[in-house]
C-alpha cells in the first residue's frame, strides 16, 4: 500500500521566530509600561494617587491602607427581603441571609489620626454570596463626593499636603483650591449644614458613584444606594469633639446591648439623571427599594480582624451589577489595589508590623470607654 506523500516542511527561520517573541515581548512591557505612566510621565497614574497619599499623610506608616488608614473591622449578615430582585438577578437579593466582613473608618492615611480630624466616616461591605461570588462595596456618609474626575482628585489631594514648617495642610492653598473647582460646591454645603455624626452606629452611608443594576430579563438600571441606620442620628457632642477615639469605644458599647442595623435603600435613577458625576445628587422623588437589613453584630481589631486583609475595591461585583460610566470608579480600583499590593508587601516583610498598634488601640479604646462612663 502506497503511504501518501508528506510535503516536506518549510525550514524554520530561527531569527523570525525569535523576533517574533521578542515583539510580543516589548508589546506587553509596553503595556505595563504604559499603565504604570513610565512612558507617560504626565499622566495621572495610580503610583501618583497613591504617592500623594503617602505624602499628605505626613510620615510613612507601613502595612496600612493609603486612605481610611484609622478603622476597625466589622461583622454580621445582610438579610434580604427580596425586593430588589425587580431591578437585579444577582444572588444577594434574593430572599435570604448573606455573611457579610465590613469595616468602618476614617478618611486620611495616618492610622493614629483622632476621630475629629475629618466629618467623613466610612463603611466598606464585602458581602460573601452563596454561590460563591463577592459584592464589595465602599461608601461615605456624605451623598456626594467633592469632584468628578480623578484628576481633580489629585490637585485636591495636592492642595492637602501639609507645609514642611507648619505639619499642617496650608489653607491658602485648599482655598485656592476649592474656589478654582465650583463643582466642589454641593459637597461643601452639605457637610456644612450637616455636622458629623456623634456615632459610627447612627450615621447613613452612601454608595456616591452610580452602577448598573441588570435584572433575569435584561433590563439595564443606573442605581445609587444608601445605608439608612436605625439608630436615630445625632451630632457629635462637644465632650467628643476633644476626644481622640471615641467612635470605636461607642460602636463597642452600643454592640453589647445588642445588634446595629441598617437598610440598604436603592435609588433608580430616570433617563437623563448623570451617572458619571458623583458631585451631583438625584432629585429626592427618585423610585426607592428598601433591599433588606445589613445587621452588624461584632468587632474587631483591624491590625488582627477579617477585614484587614480585604481590599474593598468598589468594581468587584456579582452578576447583575456592573460598574457605570463614573470615571472615580476606575481610578478607585486601581488605586486600591496598589495600596493593597504596598501595604501588605510590607505586612509580609515585617509580621509584627501590627503587634504595637494593637495594643496602643486597646489600650486607647479602654481609655475611652473609661471616660465615657465618667461623663
């Protein structure tokens, strides 16, 4: 039987294919390169972003998080009620319960800041579904944020950053600053006419930036939400006003008289509502879902609790929710992930980075405590 004739190969031009993979080569380095803002040096970057936070906290504090460096960590479950599932598939609005890892903080990167030192307080969720995805979730307790685009956010940043004689941000500077952007306005009347709250517990936390919801047929939806507490809220007391931590010894005494709950409100927004400017609120008659109740029953610290190791970048998102057109959102994600990646680099290289701050934060805390029960 005659074989069938096999053509015979072509030679194999080593120099091509070696400049081949060479070409791939320098395309990814090109990549990277161009991301890390190496061939772009006046492109804002994450390493920018991040080596401004690092500058306007004033002295390095290895293994903390960037920004909302002072915080603790949180636990507790969110209960469902089913009612979002009109506006999305995802799995955390059906009916039924979800583990939720939180953590509450305050804005700035020194991890020793007192509570006073800004009216802002967070709360970052991180929602574990049962089938197997994540919803992390990162929110302030104003509506709004100061500007809309990541640049902006950077020149503010750089108006922040303390003198080298005074320590302190320079208020020519941050004047300077807010009278060139109006779009900061809305921002600064709200927290004007909205004293900080006297209590992580009795504060609302808003998601700020706009996301997709999509529901089991397809429909597409820009929502906001808001944690919406039941415990009623009241202004900070001028005996806190001179204390340096009284928001965690509060959190903690109210914890022993039982759990804190909010509910997860969601605001859809009509045709025409902007979706890529955080700086501006929806008008108040928007359709509301009240979605279910976020229960938080515990805490602990954060140099030694779940949430320490947990990078709670607002784009990591289950099916039915997707991330809008805000240009915050993509520049949050990549800013969060090299402060995560620093961060604990720097966790890995010295373990007992933490061990100190845990027991100047418990001793703080019993201080704290101590002082509320005499007053």
């Amino acid at each position: 039987m005659t074989k069938p004739s096999v053509s015979n190969p072509a030679p194999v031009c080593v120099p091509c294919r070696l400049a081949a993979i060479g070409a791939v080569v320098l395309v990814l380095a090109g990549g990277f390169a161009y991301t890390a803002g190496w061939l772009t040096p006046a492109r804002l970057t994450a390493p920018r972003i991040i080596n401004t936070f690092e500058a306007v906290a004033g002295k390095p504090h290895p293994g903390y998080r960037r920004n909302h460096a002072k915080g603790l960590c949180v636990a507790g479950y969110f209960d469902s009620n089913g009612n979002a599932a009109v506006l999305s598939h995802s799995v955390v609005f059906m009916l039924g319960r979800t583990p939720v890892t939180g953590r509450f903080a305050v804005p700035g990167g020194n991890p020793s800041a007192p509570d006073t030192s800004s009216p802002v307080r967070s709360m970052a969720l991180l929602f574990q579904l049962q089938n197997g995805e994540q919803w992390r979730t990162g929110m302030n307790s104003t509506p709004v944020f100061a500007v809309h685009t990541p640049e902006q956010f950077y020149q503010q940043l750089l108006a922040a950053k303390p003198d080298a004689t005074t320590g302190k941000p320079d208020q020519a500077k941050l004047k300077a600053f807010y009278a060139a952007h109006p779009e900061t306005r809305p921002f600064q009347a709200w927290v004007k006419a909205h004293p900080p709250s006297s209590s992580l517990a009795n504060a609302a936390y808003y998601s700020i930036n706009a996301f997709r919801f999509t529901d089991s047929a397809g429909n597409s939806r820009a929502v906001r939400w808001t944690m919406v507490p039941e415990t009623p809220y009241a202004p900070i007391t001028d005996a806190q006003k001179d204390e340096k931590n009284f928001l965690q010894a509060d959190l903690d005494q109210r914890l022993q008289a039982g759990p804190l709950r909010w509910h997860l409100i969601l605001t859809v927004a009509e045709p025409g509502d902007p979706t890529d400017d955080a700086t501006l609120q929806w008008p108040d008659d928007r359709r509301h879902i009240d979605a279910g109740t976020l229960v938080i029953d515990r805490t602990t610290s954060q140099e030694d609790g779940a949430c320490r190791d947990v990078n709670f970048d607002p784009t990591i998102l289950p099916a039915g929710i997707q991330p809008s057109n805000d240009p915050l959102l993509a520049a949050r994600s990549a800013a969060y992930a090299l402060s995560y990646q620093r961060r604990t680099r720097e966790e890995a290289l010295h373990p007992s980075i933490h061990q100190s701050q845990t027991s100047q934060t418990s001793q703080t805390s019993q201080t704290s405590q101590t002082n509320g029960a005499r007053t």
